[in-house]
C-alpha cells in the first residue's frame, strides 16, 4: 500500500507513537510522517505509507498553520509545559499596538532555534547538549510569517494563530512575542491546524482507525507544489525503467508525472527532456 494518511494527533503522545499505533493497525513497516509535533502539541500531522514515504520531503516543505496559547511571565528550560520553570517576572502588561506587532511579525526573517531541538550541532542533538546540562549559543534560522493573529489575552494568557514557512518553531515565535511585549513567555498550548490546503478538519484519529486503505488523501493534495504533467502509457513505462521522456515544452523544473490518476515518479525538466529523479515502483 503506498499513500498518505492525515492524523489529528493527540496531547501525549510523540510522534513516532503515532507511527507505532499505525504500524499494529495497517501491519506494514515502512511508515514516514512529515513535521514532527512535541507530545504536548496537538493537530495535523502526515503520515505516508510505502513508497510515498520518499515524498514526505515534498510534505515538510509546506507551510504550517497553528494555534498556540502564550504563557506570559514564565520561562520554562524547554520554551513549553514538558520543561522546568527556570524564570518568573512580575507581569504587567500595557495597551498591546496589535496592529503594529503584527507588521513586526510579518517582518521577522529568523529565529533562534531552540535548544531543545532534534537540530544536529557537530553530530549530535542540541537537545542532548541541553540535558548534559551543556549552555549553547543556538543559531538563527530564516523563517517567513505569512500571517498572525492574536485571538485573545486573558491577564497572563494571550492566544494567536499563525501560519509559518517550514522549520519554524513556534517555541521561539513564542519567546519572541514575550520579549515584544517587554516579558518571558512559554508556549503551553500548540495545535498545528493546517499544511499547506490539508486541513485538521479532515483528519482522523487513532481512536478507532480500522480500514486505512479507504482514508488515504489523494497525493495531488499533497503535492501542490509541484506541477501536474499527465504522460502517455509509453512514456510512463520509459520513466519507470528510468529512461528521460521528451519534455514537450515544458518549463524547466520538477514535475509530478501521472499515468491517468496515478502517480509514477518525479521528474526533472530541463526543457528539451525530463529525467526520472524518484520512480514509483
């Protein structure tokens, strides 16, 4: 079975619990997701069976919609509820330029990454540093905000949704919306919303999950970033044994090459000839 299947992942449990739970219901081994989710986020989360499990790249490189609840007043050693409280600051709060805060996070271009992240520093987990009890100076990483909104503040509590370009965390976005507001802050609730078109709304849950096979989303959902191109039987066959086709036009660039409504590869253009760059077998 190759496909890809949305799940609306629960508060508790890891990512790759979630692949664990679908391996004992499917009984299939080669299972991928795309965009991990700490165990006290919540939300969308794609999981791709079989031979689409090498298309997960095209996946990750989306954007991502949340809705987050910021702590304010609080910072904890991992930026959410899982870590320790390590600072507090008497909070006070004045009139928020909503209007202009927004215009500052539509402007940010990075971010520091967390420390507690699965990001590799000279070939090991900045996470691991953090709980050897090592203090890193972390990198920025370039980041878009495409668009925010604050939904509500209740005295210490301040909601928004935001949609964000790959890699973002939230976690940071977080300690940055603090500091705009002269405070610390912690991220103690997360539920991504959205990726790319897919939506939450037309995710499933664990609980319950039987037959898979007639839940899976069509790729073309998932791969909107690239163009359609729907080839002939005979040049289907030439791409699967990994021969180029003629490019018949076409820009130069990746294409997702369909033989009627299946997909049987990627393929590169370089305006005179398309080369196979992932076949599905």
């Amino acid at each position: 079975m190759n496909g890809f299947l949305l799940i609306d992942k629960p508060a508790g449990i890891s990512s790759f619990d979630v692949i664990r739970s679908l391996r004992k219901i499917s009984g299939m081994r080669k299972i991928g997701h795309a965009g991990t989710l700490d165990p006290f986020a919540t939300g969308l989360l794609i999981c791709a069976f079989g031979q689409y499990t090498r298309l997960l790249k095209y996946a990750e490189a989306l954007d991502k919609s949340y809705e987050a609840t910021l702590l304010l007043g609080k910072r904890s050693s991992t930026g959410d509820p899982e870590g320790e409280i390590i600072e507090e600051q008497d909070l006070t709060i004045g009139q928020v330029d909503i209007e202009s805060l927004k215009a500052r996070a539509l402007s940010l271009e990075k971010l520091p990454l967390p420390i507690y992240s699965a990001i590799k520093i000279k070939g090991k987990r900045a996470y691991q540093y953090a709980r050897e009890g090592h203090v890193l100076q972390m990198p920025d990483r370039e980041v878009r905000i495409y668009d925010f909104n604050i939904l509500q503040q209740e005295g210490a509590y301040l909601s928004y949704n935001i949609r964000v370009s790959k890699g973002t965390y939230i976690r940071s976005f977080s300690e940055w919306l603090a500091q705009e507001l002269a405070t610390i802050g912690m991220t103690i609730a997360l539920r991504r919303t959205a990726i790319g078109r897919l939506s939450v709304a037309n995710a499933h849950s664990l609980e319950g999950l039987e037959d898979i096979n007639e839940k899976l989303c069509p790729v073309q959902s998932v791969l909107t970033r690239l163009p359609e191109l729907h080839i002939e039987a005979i040049a289907a066959a030439a791409i699967r044994h990994g021969r180029s086709i003629p490019a018949d036009g076409t820009n130069c660039g990746e294409y997702a090459l369909y033989l009627d409504q299946d997909l049987v590869a990627i393929g590169e253009s370089d305006g005179s000839q398309i080369k196979p760059r992932l076949v599905l077998e």
